[in-house]
C-alpha cells in the first residue's frame, strides 16, 4: 500500500515486516497530509483490515483438543426476540487477538456469513451459560405456547412465564435434558431482559423476575436452594476457586455472597487446641 519506494527503504527483512512498515508510514503520511490515497476509500478499508488482521492472526493449534472453537450466539429468523440459537465454527487462522475474523465464506451478495448449526428453542431466550468443560450449553428460555405460528415478525407470540432451564450438548448439537420449571419471569415479549446464569462442576445457579436465584444440581436435575432478594435477580457467578460460594446481584441495589451449609460448618467449626507442648513453650518465651 505504501508503494515500492517506501518498501525498498525499509531495507531487507521479512516481506511483511516491510509490508507493516510500510503501511504505517503511508499512513502516517496520510494523517499529516502528505499523502493522497490511489485507491477507492472501500478498497483501502478492506486492504489495511486485511493487513492489520494477517499481522494479529495466532498460529494454527496443534492440539486437537482445542482445534474446534464455536461462536455461539442468539439469532431468530422469525422474529426480532431471539429464539434461535446460532453456531459458527472458528477456524485457527481465523481466531486474532482481537477475536474471530470471519466474512471469508461470504458471497458477494451475501449479508450473513452462512452458520453450520442452527438450534430452535420456540421461545424467547433470556440467558446462556457454558459448562467449565465448554461441552455443555445452559439456556433461559421462555417458551412460546404449542404449536404457535409466527405470521408478523413484529408481532411474536406470547411467552410463558415460567423459565425452561435447557440443556444442550455441543457435541451432538440435541437437547439433552430439561431442568425443572422453578424460575419464573413476568415482563412481556417488547420489555423482555437477560436474565444470566452460570454454571460450576455440579451446580447451575440462575437469577429470575421473582426476586429469587435458584441453585439446581447439573447431574441430578433438582432445584437445591431459593435465594432471596427483596427485587429482579439480574446475575449470578459461582467463585471459580470455590463452587460452594455464589454471588447473587439484584435490582434491590444489593450483592450476595451464599455458601453451602457444608462450608459453612467448616468455616464455623473450632480449631484444634494446640499441643499442651508447644503452649508451655509459647508461654516460656512470653
């Protein structure tokens, strides 16, 4: 972009290390009017995105395990509430530090870049979370009544009030079961709110509209503990050191901090008395 003059004075080195300089220089130029650009403003925008995108790109993993990286969002087709899922796989040389570069797949005409897997809850979806492992895929849904039909994308059905808890294994890409329907939220579709949950080793933790988190146990499906707040829990965040503590953050202008009972008796518990050995010798040297 800078020209063969700017490139030559760089002097030898690597072909993109000369490309980058001389890039920074005509840009340089350009910002203190020295330069004019020869291309189109829309050829120069994709050029120098291109270019600061080669420079960002993280070399290819070599682990198999964390080849397969998935961009996953909420979308719908139907309707302006969120009822879909999408998913997009990030290829390596796609994954920058500033996050994932996509649009290569794209045809010219094309808006969207094409998804390689689209999952429908038939409800508006308020809150996602991932499994530590990034296998499992935790969704707040509110479902849309059975066997609903969308005929205006302005106008989607009702929701319901109670909150589907979802789970959904990113492997397979299927349903893999349901929680039981102890949230509930109230607002309607036009007014409806992230609600976040997040989920530990063996605990999924979510806020709801009336005034409680809830605690449920991921492997035996059953609500553990109602935690009470005087409004809307917005959030909810396990400690990643410790799965037993949750902080809870509500419209009440209030942050919680819960343990377990278990960890409350350990941390309530007395300590030993020392050695009647070391006491006479602490008391010797007083």
């Amino acid at each position: 972009l800078g020209g063969d003059s700017e490139d030559e004075a760089v002097g030898p080195g690597p072909a993109p290390a000369r490309t980058k300089e001389g890039l920074r220089r005509f840009l340089d130029g350009l910002l203190d009017g020295r330069a004019q650009p020869q291309l189109s403003e829309h050829t120069l925008e994709t050029q120098v995105a291109e270019l600061l995108a080669q420079g960002r790109t993280k070399p290819p993993e070599h682990s198999t395990a964390a080849a397969r990286k998935l961009l996953v969002f909420t979308t719908g087709c139907l309707t302006y509430s969120p009822h879909q899922i999408g998913i997009k796989q990030i290829l390596p040389h796609q994954m920058t530090t500033a996050g994932p570069v996509l649009g290569e797949g794209r045809g010219s005409d094309a808006f969207f870049d094409a998804l390689d897997h689209v999952i429908d809850v038939h409800g508006h979806i308020i809150g996602m979370g991932l499994s530590p492992d990034n296998r499992y895929l935790y969704v707040n849904s509110r479902a849309w009544p059975s066997g609903s039909v969308v005929a205006d994308p302005m106008q989607p059905p009702p929701i319901a009030e109670e909150i589907d808890l979802l789970v959904f294994d990113l492997k397979t890409m299927r349903e893999v079961k349901r929680a039981l329907r102890a949230h509930r939220a109230y607002t309607p579709n036009d007014q409806c709110f992230f609600i976040f949950l997040d989920v530990s080793r063996d605990f999924v933790a979510s806020g709801a509209e009336d005034r409680h988190g809830y605690i449920w146990d991921r492997h035996y499906n059953i609500c553990l503990a109602k935690l009470r707040h005087q409004d809307v829990v917005n959030s909810v965040v396990f400690s990643p050191q410790e799965q037993e503590l949750l902080l809870t953050a509500s419209d009440d202008a209030t942050i919680k901090a819960w343990r377990s009972p278990r960890t409350v008796r350990i941390h309530q518990a007395p300590r030993p008395r020392p050695h009647p050995f070391f006491s006479w010798f602490a008391s010797q040297k007083r």
